[in-house]
C-alpha cells in the first residue's frame, strides 16, 4: 500500500522533474562534481594521475599553509579589511535610509534616490579604473585638487597601508544608496499610528527618528549584518586583485588572491584548493556561530 | 494654554531647522556621487594635456573626440562589444530558463522530495568547489578557450531560484491550480500558459539581474578565454584601464605621447561601456529594486 503511493506520488512529480532536469545537470556537473575535486586538498595532485591517482597525503598541505609566511599576512589583511568595511559600511546605509525618509519633497526624493543607487551599476573593471585615474598622485584630479590647497597627494596606490581605506572608502561611494534600500522598504512599513501618537506628545522630528524609526529597523539590521559576518573572510576579489600592484602587496594580499596565484600562476593545484577550503570552512563557522548569538540575543535569525 | 502654542512653535521651527539640514546633506551627497561621474564624461572629451596638467575640473577647455577616434580604431574594442552583446543575450535567456524552471518546480508542494531538493539547491550559496576544481572540471568538459563558458557552466544562481520561488509560492493562489487541474490542465501547461504569465515582475527582475551581472563580469573570461577573439568588453578594457596604469610611475618624455593616447581611450572606454547600462537604468528602476525586495524575503 505504501509503495504504491510512493510511486504515485512520484508519477505525480514526473513533469516537475522534467522541469528541473537542466538546472539539475548544470548543479551536478557544475557545482557538486568541483565540490568532490575538494579532495586534492589531501592530496599531491598530479593533472596527470587524476584524484583517483594522486598519492593521499593527509594535512600537509593545510600544514604547509598555517606555517607559511603569507597565513598571517592573508588573514590579517582580509580581516582587516573585512572588519573595516562592516564598521564603515554597515552603519552608514541605515544613516542614509533615516535621512531619505525624512523627505518630504517627493520629486526631490525620488531624484535623489536614482543618483545614490546610479554607482552600484559600475562594472568592478570600470571602478577599478576610476579609482587608479582619480587617485593618481601625479595627474589624478584629487592631487590637482589638494594642489590647488597648497597640499601634496600621498601615493595611496602605492601605499600597504592606505590599501584598506581605499578599498573601503571607496566601496562606499558605490554602494551606500544601494544598500539602504532594503532599509527605506522597512522603513515605509512603519505603523504610521507610531508617528500619529509620537506627534501628540509633542515629539520632533529627530525624536521619531530616534525613538521609532532606529529601533525598528534593528530586526532588519541584524539580519544583515549576519549575512556580511559569514562573509567575513570572503571579500570582493575582483576588486582587490584589480587595484594590487607590487608596492601594495603587504596590506593588499588577501586568501583569494593568494589562492589564485597559488593555483593558476604557480600551479600548485593542492595548496591552492587546501587554502580556498580553509576559508571556505571558515566561512560557514562564523555564519553558524553569528547566527547563534544572534538569535540569543534578539531573537532574529536567519537559519 | 498658552504654553502647548508656544511649544507647537518651538518644535516647527526645530523641525525647519531639521529640514535644512536632511536637505543639505542629500546635496552634498548628490555631489560626491554626481562629480565622478561628471569628470569621466567631460574627461573623455578633453585634450588630455588639459586633464594630467590639471586644467578641467567642471567643464572642458574644448571638446574633442580624438579619445574616441583613437578608440574605435581598435579593432578589439569592437569584438569585446559585440562578444558581450551576445553573451548578455544568450546569457540571460538561458539563466532565466534554467533558474525559473528550477524556482517553479521547487516552488510546488507535489514535488516528491522537495525538501532534500531545495537543500541540495541551496547548499552552493555557501560551499563551493573553489578556484582550481572548478577549473579542472570546466576543462574536462571542453568549454576552456570556448564560446559557451560565458553561457552554460554559471548560469545557475542559488539566489535566482530562492527569489522565483518565493515569487510562485507567495503569489500564485493555490486554487488558480486546482481549476486547472480540474480542467485538465497537467503540470507543464500550467507552468506555460498560467505560471508564467503571471510572474513577468520576477521574470524581469531576475532578467534584468543577470543581464548587468554578465554585462559587468570579466573574472570568468580572464580564467577561461585566452583567445582574444572570445574576450568580452571588460576583460578588454582592463588592458587599457588597469594594466596600462601600472605603467604610469614609469614617467619619461618620449612615454607621454603614449601615456596621452592612453589616457584619452581611458576615460571613453569607461563612457561606452558604462553608458548603456546608466542610461537603462532610472528607467527599469521599479524592477531593480523589486529584486533586492522579493530576495529577503524569507520562507
């Protein structure tokens, strides 16, 4: 009886199976059969001999890793980074929600919210550009700029330890109106009751923003922040690798652009992969962890 | 009395005071995001002797097009420009195939194992092969150096599914389904003639979602395409945007002619590549945003 209704109900799925097989075949050949080449982490992988060849050699290469010179410069200089742009880049969009919503102007408002969201459709490539011709200490307009104040641009291109700030600062300007729109859309389903009684104790405008408007959209902020943490050592490569040069190698090597040299410039396949799945593994802890604290401490979760 | 008029006063002219301020903010930023903007657009018709001697900061001594003459006449810009129309194209056709079809099937409470389904959908958002395995695998099926890597391989997005989903769940009524099916009407009609009709908002955001992210993407091709004939526009121009900068430090006389000619394709190949998509977009804005909206929404 049972086994019957099994295969009707797989009879029944049939033409839903039919619709998944081509995403099905792309999710195998192309995301499950890298996944089992994960193995040549434990491996000296040789192309010629194949995972099913390749001598098995255990941690090594995680060993040779953690005690190269590059694991500390790469963790620090991703977490660097990373930490720096959740500090910077997670406060300022809600800033920016909270002022937008205070617009009364309509037309203004609207103006105002194409032109903030314009940037985050600039290609990595085309931003990349932007920044070496803006920051450029010789002909860049910034140095023009500072010149005309009697002031001398820095080579920040060139400098370890600027790297970050640009990095950061940077991605700002990109992507500060684009990411305050999931705040404005939490904003806009605010009780409007909350400002109605707010008004009729005589609150002002920067009350309701403070009192009604901020902790409302704190659900919203947590839930965001969780999602960057579990990135937290997965920063944009593109745009690191596109803006590193030899005189900023020290603050801008970071554990994907080290698994990119590592593997396709020197071809050491194993310690590639053994470096991209520490990160990756990493990754998925912090997530877990995040995601813990924070449904201790207020309740929202994401899993 | 007298005192609550008072205070109502006091609190407008608070409030006045609030509005100068939220206003003046929104300018300035207006600025900061404008002004970049600006420059490059008025840089790309500019003597570049103009620009690297600091001689145009709002509008150019003159207008000229010599960057863009300088920039048509090379042949490969024009290749990148027609290779990323058509991966555009065939791209977002085939991510819109593949991740909707996915999304409706995930999206159906009939689905024998839908549960362990939607897990095994999911689970790539966060674990992955990674850089070389990946690579190997690509190779193994003949797609290095080949037309179809920029279309087949990627085009399957975790992301897209969930928001397709989310969309057929939340926003087809169940009983649309039971009519049907009394009617006759077998799954993959349904799909057809009554499912997808329905979603042309989702279709289009996640449409226009991927058609910007192959617009704007290089890595893959960096990987996978050496033969220049095969190159997208991005990868092309970060020739002359990226590795010609480097060279800059390396300043002599007989290298500014150079550097000049450079510099000019520069700032036009950030306007010709850059434009289509700016142009675009106030007006396909709604769907934009949509996506940011149906993506978070949680199940």
């Amino acid at each position: 009886m049972k086994k019957k209704t099994i295969s009707q109900q797989l009879k029944k799925s049939m033409p839903l199976y039919l619709l998944l097989l081509p995403s099905f075949l792309l999710l195998i050949c192309f995301s499950y059969l890298p996944m089992s080449g994960l193995l040549m982490a434990f491996q000296d992988y040789r192309p010629a001999l194949g995972l099913t060849g390749s001598k098995w050699v255990g941690l090594a290469n995680f060993r040779q890793f953690f005690h190269s010179y590059q694991f500390k410069l790469t963790i620090r200089n991703t977490l660097v980074i990373s930490l720096y742009g959740i500090l910077v880049g997670f406060p300022l969009p809600i800033l920016l929600a909270l002022i937008c919503n205070q617009m009364r102007a309509q037309r203004f408002k609207k103006v105002f919210q194409v032109i903030t969201y314009l940037p985050h459709f600039i290609s990595t490539m085309v931003m990349c550009g932007m920044i070496l011709i803006f920051l450029s200490p010789s002909v860049g307009i910034i140095s023009h700029m500072l010149g005309k104040l009697g002031i001398e641009m820095p080579n920040v291109l060139a400098s370890a330890s600027a790297f970050p700030s640009v990095y950061v600062w940077t991605d700002v300007w990109q992507n500060l109106g684009w990411d305050s729109i999931i705040y404005l859309a939490a904003l806009s389903g605010i009780d409007p009751t909350y400002y109605e009684a707010a008004t009729m104790d005589g609150a002002s405008r920067l009350q309701k923003m403070f009192y009604i408007d901020l902790p409302l959209l704190l659900p919203t902020a947590m839930i965001l922040l969780i999602l960057r943490a579990g990135n937290i050592l997965s920063i944009g490569f593109e745009k690191v690798f596109l803006l590193q040069n030899t005189m900023n190698m020290m603050g801008s090597e970071i554990i994907s652009t080290y698994v990119y040299k590592l593997g396709l410039v020197n071809q050491q396949y194993s310690l590639s992969t053994a470096v991209g799945l520490f990160n990756t593994v990493v990754n998925v802890l912090v997530l877990l962890l995040v995601n813990q604290i924070s449904k201790k401490l207020t309740d929202s979760s994401l899993i | 009395m007298d005192g609550k008029i008072k205070r109502k006063i006091r609190s407008s002219r608070s409030d006045r005071i609030f509005d100068i301020i939220i206003y003046a903010l929104a300018i300035i930023l207006i600025l900061i995001v404008v002004y970049p903007l600006w420059f490059v657009f008025i840089a790309s018709f500019s003597n570049p002797s103009d620009i690297a001697g600091g001689q145009v900061f709002f509008w150019p001594r003159e207008w000229i097009l010599d960057g863009y003459q300088e920039l048509f006449k090379q042949s490969s810009i024009w290749t990148g420009y027609r290779n990323t129309l058509i991966y555009t194209a065939l791209g977002t056709a085939f991510g819109l195939f593949i991740n909707v079809t996915a999304g409706f099937a995930l999206s159906r409470k009939e689905l024998y194992g839908r549960k362990f389904l939607s897990v095994l959908y999911l689970i790539p958002m966060f674990i992955s092969g990674g850089l070389i395995p990946t690579f190997l695998v690509v190779k193994q099926f003949g797609l290095v150096d080949n037309f179809w890597v920029m279309v087949v391989p990627f085009a399957l997005s975790s992301y897209n599914i969930i928001v397709a989903r989310t969309f057929f769940n939340n926003s087809l009524p169940e009983g649309l389904w039971e009519a049907a099916q009394i009617d006759g009407c077998g799954t993959i009609r349904y799909f057809l003639q009554f499912a997808l009709p329905l979603s042309k908002a989702v279709l289009a955001v996640i449409g226009l979602w991927t058609a910007v992210g192959i617009w704007n993407s290089w890595f893959n091709a960096l990987i996978y395409l050496n033969d220049e004939t095969l190159q997208p526009l991005q990868l092309i121009m970060r020739r002359i945007l990226i590795l010609n900068a480097s060279l800059l430090g390396t300043a002599g006389k007989a290298a500014v002619e150079m550097k000049n000619k450079s510099d000019m394709m520069r700032y036009g190949s950030i306007v010709i590549s850059t434009l289509p998509v700016m142009c675009l977009y106030p007006f396909l804005q709604k769907y934009f945003n949509q996506g940011v909206m149906v993506g978070s929404i949680k199940e």
